[in-house]
C-alpha cells in the first residue's frame, strides 16, 4: 500500500480516565509510512491529576513524567511540524480532550485536525474492529496502553481490515 493512501493515527495515554482532571503524560503518532514519534509530557504545573489504576494499566509512572518528560509547548510543536491534515484515534472522546489539554497548556493551536477512526469505516468494518485488533496485537507481540505502539496497531488495524475488504 503506498503511503498517500494511508492516514496518521495518534493516541495518547493519560494521568486517569477523568474527563474533567485528567492530562495527556504520552502521545505516540504512527505515520502513513509507519514510522513511529513518541513524546512523554512532563505535568504541566496546573496539572495533578493522578490515578494509581492507570499508572497500573500505561506503566508509566508520574516520577518519570517529572524527570525525562518533554514540556507541553515542545510536544505541542513538534505534533505540529509532524501532522496536517486529518490524523485519526480510536477514541475520540478521549483523544481530543487529552489534545486540547496539551494543545491549551501549550497557548499553541493544532495544526492537524483529529478524527475517529470510525470516519474510515463501513459498518461492516466497524463491526470486524474489535476482532482485527486483538488479531494484529497478538501477530505485533507489542505491549498496548503505550501510546507509540497503540498508534500502530490503529495503523495495522485498519490496514488489516482494509486488505479483507479489498478481497471481498
């Protein structure tokens, strides 16, 4: 598949599922030629949230955040120099919440809007989703809740069902 068909996913992991107090700590891209941008984000000031069950699910631990996080405004330029266009997530809800904390505690504006995944699909797709998930994550053999390695299995999951729809 050439590249200029296939669409930049991003994902993000979080501080905690809150949608009121929770902020982006990492955001992986996967790019139409699958190469991978990942960034930890350092907790801006205004930024406390903290959920222990998270950290158990991302592994990444606030400490770390603290020590070798980049800060909001790095992050929020470099997804700039990188994306335009429409870049894709799989949960849209989150994902622009957790973007416009970034892209807000940055005072920067995205560059790039950010769709669902969902816009990509049919229904019957939307259905096969789930299933071609968990199938390219077993072939990756990659740990998922890190946000470089998610954006990749979106990439590779849309490819997957892209591919069985083209055989149909």
């Amino acid at each position: 598949m050439t590249t200029e068909l296939r669409p930049a996913f991003i994902d993000f992991e979080a501080s905690s599922l809150d949608l009121i107090e929770s902020y982006p700590i990492e955001v992986g891209v996967c790019m139409p030629d699958s190469s991978l941008h990942s960034w930890l984000i350092a907790p801006h000031i205004r930024w406390q949230n903290w959920s222990e069950s998270a950290e158990r699910i991302h592994g990444i631990p606030r400490s770390r955040l603290l020590a070798e996080g980049s800060a909001v405004a790095e992050v929020a330029h470099h997804l700039n120099r990188l994306l335009s266009g429409h870049v894709f997530c799989d949960a849209w809800t989150f994902d622009s919440f957790w973007l416009y904390r970034l892209f807000r505690a940055a005072d920067v504006k995205p560059g790039f809007q950010l769709e669902s995944v969902s816009v990509l699909l049919d229904s019957r797709q939307v259905t096969q989703w789930p299933s071609a998930r968990q199938q390219v994550i077993s072939d990756l053999g990659l740990p998922v809740h890190r946000a470089a390695n998610d954006a990749l299995i979106l990439q590779r999951t849309w490819e997957y069902i892209s591919a069985s729809e083209r055989a149909f």
